[in-house]
C-alpha cells in the first residue's frame, strides 16, 4: 500500500506522459472506438480493463502504430507535443513498446540478439558485428533490469517467464517511456508471476508508465494504480484502484441494456427433458488437454441450450475443439447418450452425431469458391450417390429445401457462397450439419459479424433445433444473448469452469465476476 500512496502522488504532481484526448477509430463504417480518452503517468501501473469487443486490443494497436485513428477526431500527446504514429517503428523510436499476449521472440536467436534486434549493431572498420560489445550490452541492460539471464544464450533453452524478460528487456532496449503488457501472467506459474512483479515495480520506480492488461482481477488490484474502463468502444471510467472494487468493476465493464435481442421462450416439455431420468446428450467428466483445457465436467441434455461464457483465452474454444476431434484429449471421457466414446478426430465426432459450427466461418467453415448448394449439401454427398455418380436432382432437392426451412437469401442454389451476407453464410453452415441430423450442436459465436436482423433469424433457428431435440452449447462473448437464448451457463477461466449458473441466477455481473476469477456466486 505505502508503494501505491506514493505514486499517487508522483502522479498528481507530474503531467502524463502519454495523452489520449478522445480518439476514434472506424473500420468499413464500423466504430471500434469512440471518443476514448486515457492518461498515463510516470511510474505507474494502469489497467485496462474492458470485456471482449470493448475495444482494448485496437486502443492498444493505435498506441504501437498498427493502427491509425480516424483523421480529425481527437489526439494522441506524447509528453504534452501532439504526436501521430505513422506504423509500430515510428511508435518503438517515440518510446512506446509492446509486449503482446503471444511471445514474439525468434528461438534460434540469443538473447543478446534477441534484445538488440532492430538496432545498429556496433562495428569494426570492416563491416563486421563486434558481438562481444553486442553481448556485453545486452548483459549490463539484462543486469540493470535484475534479471537473471546469460546474453548469450540461446532462447529456445529458456522458460516462458524467461523470455517475457526477454521481450520486456527488448521493448525497454529501446529506452520505452510507455510499456504496454497484454495479459502478460496468462502462461506464467505463481512463482513467475512473483518475479514479474518485482520486474514491474522496479519499472515503475525508473518512472516507465506501464499499460496492464488483464482479465484476473486479483493482479489488477495488487499491482495496479490506476484503472480506465472500456465498454462499447467508449472509456467508461477512470480513477484510482483503491477507490473501487471488483464488484464495481466488473458492472463498469458489463453495464450496457438488453435490447434488440431474441429472447427464447422455454415450452414445459423442454424443461422435462432437462430432469435427471434423461439421459445427457453429451458428458465430460474431468477432460484436460496438454495445454489449456482442465479438469472439465458437464452434462448437457436433448432440448436445452448451454451458454459457454468466459473471456478470450479462458478455454472456450479450445474445450470445443476437445469435444469435436480437433484437438487431444489427455485425460478424461466423453459420453454421448449413456456410451463412452473415443472421439480421436472431427470423423470420429460426426460418427457420434456432433456437429461443430466454428468461430472463424470464413477459414474453417465455408468452402468459399463453391456455391450455396455445395456448401450446404458437402456432407450429405454420400446419400445421393449411386455407382459412384451423383444425382444433382437430389443434391438440388435437398439445398432447396434447406434454403427454404432457414430462410437463406440467395438468389439462386448456384450463387457462390462468398457473395452472401454474413448472416445468411452462417445459416448455410448450420443448414449443412443439420442434413446429418446431429444429437449435438456446436456452435462457436453463431451471430459473430452479423447484422441485428440476421442474428434474430439466427436465434429463432437455434431456439427452434432445442425444441426439436437437439442439445446446443453455445460460445458467445455477448453477455445479453447469454442470458437471452440459454436455459443455463457455464462459465470458464484459466481453463477451468468456474460455476454453472441457472437461467433465473444469470446477470452480466454474476457472469463477469465468475471469468475474472471469481471462485463463488456473488
């Protein structure tokens, strides 16, 4: 607490070293970000916090130079000059460095390398790297910043924690006023995390303001200073850490209305098919992959839609992989109506009636030089085939027919996918699975990238396939369509589920506290 008071004042007493006065930024005549403001001072820890989509990731491109935002709509200061980056090079050499979620360090490289990439290595009169000047600067900077490394060693002999100093030394190689950190703890064992924050306090006294970006809210709260809330692409709040709480957070980040959304209407028999003398459609019981996924157990029954809820990088879409073949399986069973099965790849998933819509429709799902009818129909080849010929009439039969049930706007069967609105390329891709009459859907954000009309459409089809029988789990990083479409939520982080909550106990806040690590119900 004493190192918290006094850079509170440090920070009172100083002007901000980096100035965000109400910037914006558009994509394809979408606002991203809206009138954001944010202040950083010398020598402290400000976090960013926000729930997925909020804006964080293109606020913080725009600070590296990756982005440029919207001409004539606000401004970035640097020091109090007006300053625009024109691409990441130009934001490094005016002080602005980035250490990203995923390492960006080159393993068959040393860490002298490493470090000074991107510099003018010093040289004799000949042209030639003087590496033992390379080395002897890389170790004094390595030494100055108290870790515990050899310059020339190679970086693929070092552990994860090892070469996020790496990369924290690199971006401070480069004399950075400003380090950004994004989700810098997410790979790290507790007695890393400990070290990174001696790392971050010795920072801060070297007056290096510092950009915290993290979903765990007991970090924020015991490294931090200060706080800025992004919610929609617009700054929230801002203030010191001390004056909030973790509750008060997550409802600064969560506090938007429930409109414009498909509210599901659960019928009494859908309600009975949830009661233990059902068999589940699909069970995990304590399933773990070799990396993220851990200890996973759940029953979802014929009828119910199951909310899979977390932040990005909590798991979701690594446990949907699990379950559909994608990926492997080092522990735990899966069960599909009562039987244990052994689901080695996407094949063995379908045989055993699963069906997988992914997150990215474009590169994992559409076949997209082909047309509606293909696309759609791709599965079920086999069925109209005959001495090995196809029978396109059936083939044509059986796309119309499916067009039709969801409504897909086409102009014809023929029409390449690719020229479809997101919407009605999404509904082909569940159009496509359901001619293999699956038990369970798999959906990885059904309505991600499509307008409100269609995303209703979209809803209704969804709703529509639990009552016929289908048992659903459904990804999606909006909390409203959570809570509007699901019959319960289970919620993860870090891998693990961290509750489950029933359709009358779901609000945002309680959904957000649990992914921010949360171990009960508020």
């Amino acid at each position: 607490m004493l190192v918290k008071e006094k850079n509170r004042l440090n920070t009172l007493n100083s002007e901000p070293v980096l100035k965000i006065s109400n910037i914006s930024k558009t994509f394809s005549g979408t606002t991203v970000l809206k009138n954001v403001n944010l202040e950083l001072y010398p020598g402290e820890v400000h976090a960013l916090m926000g729930e997925n989509g909020a804006g964080k990731s293109t606020l913080i491109k725009i600070l590296a130079g990756i982005h440029i935002p919207d001409k004539d709509k606000g401004h970035i200061y640097l020091n109090g000059k007006k300053v625009c980056w024109m691409d990441p090079i130009d934001a490094r050499e005016n002080g602005i460095s980035v250490v990203h979620q995923e390492l960006t360090v080159s393993p068959n490289l040393t860490i002298s390398e490493n470090i000074l990439m991107g510099t003018n290595y010093p040289k004799n009169r000949f042209g030639f790297v003087k590496w033992d000047k390379v080395h002897q600067h890389a170790q004094e900077l390595l030494n100055k910043l108290g870790f515990n490394l050899h310059a020339k060693a190679l970086v693929s002999s070092l552990s994860i924690a090892q070469q996020q100093m790496v990369e924290i030394a690199r971006a401070l190689a480069f004399k950075a006023k400003v380090l950004i950190l994004d989700e810098p703890t997410a790979s790290l064992t507790d007695k890393e995390i400990f070290s990174l924050f001696q790392i971050i306090h010795n920072l801060k006294k070297q007056g290096v303001a510092i950009v915290y970006i993290s979903h765990r809210m007991e970090e924020i709260f015991e490294i931090c200073d200060r706080f800025t809330v992004l919610r929609d692409g617009e700054s929230i709040i801002s203030d010191l850490i001390e004056k909030t709480t973790p509750h008060e957070l997550v409802k600064n980040m969560v506090g938007r209305e429930m409109k414009n959304l498909f509210n599901r209407i659960i019928s009494s028999d859908s309600i009975n098919c949830f009661s233990n003398e059902t068999l589940p459609a699909l069970e995990l019981k304590n399933v773990s992959d070799n990396t993220i996924v851990k200890d996973v157990s759940f029953k979802i029954y014929p009828g119910e839609i199951v909310g899979l809820a977390g932040l990005v990088g909590s798991g979701r879409t690594e446990l949907m992989k699990l379950i559909f073949g994608a990926s492997k399986i080092t522990n735990g069973e899966i069960y599909t109506n009562g039987q244990n099965v052994d689901i080695a790849s996407p094949i063995d998933a379908i045989k055993n009636c699963i069906a997988h819509v992914p997150e990215s429709r474009k590169d994992q799902a559409l076949f997209l030089s082909m047309s509606v009818k293909e696309n759609i129909t791709i599965t079920e080849l086999s069925k109209h085939r005959r001495l090995s010929v196809l029978n396109w009439k059936q083939i044509d039969a059986s796309a119309k027919r499916f067009i039709d049930e969801f409504n897909i706007k086409t102009s014809s069967p023929d029409q390449k996918v690719v020229n479809l609105s997101g919407g009605n390329q999404q509904k082909a891709i569940i159009a496509r699975w359901l001619s293999l009459s699956p038990k369970v859907l798999l959906l990885d954000e059904p309505t991600r990238g499509v307008d409100i009309g269609a995303k209703t459409e979209i809803h209704k089809i969804i709703s529509e396939l639990a009552e016929r029988g289908l048992a659903v789990l459904m990804i999606s990083s909006e909390l409203p369509e959570v809570i509007g479409m699901c019959d319960r939520v289970l919620v993860m982080s870090e891998g693990k589920l961290k509750g489950e909550l029933l359709r009358k106990e779901m609000t945002q806040e309680q959904i957000m506290y649990l992914a921010t690590g949360g171990e009960t119900k508020l």
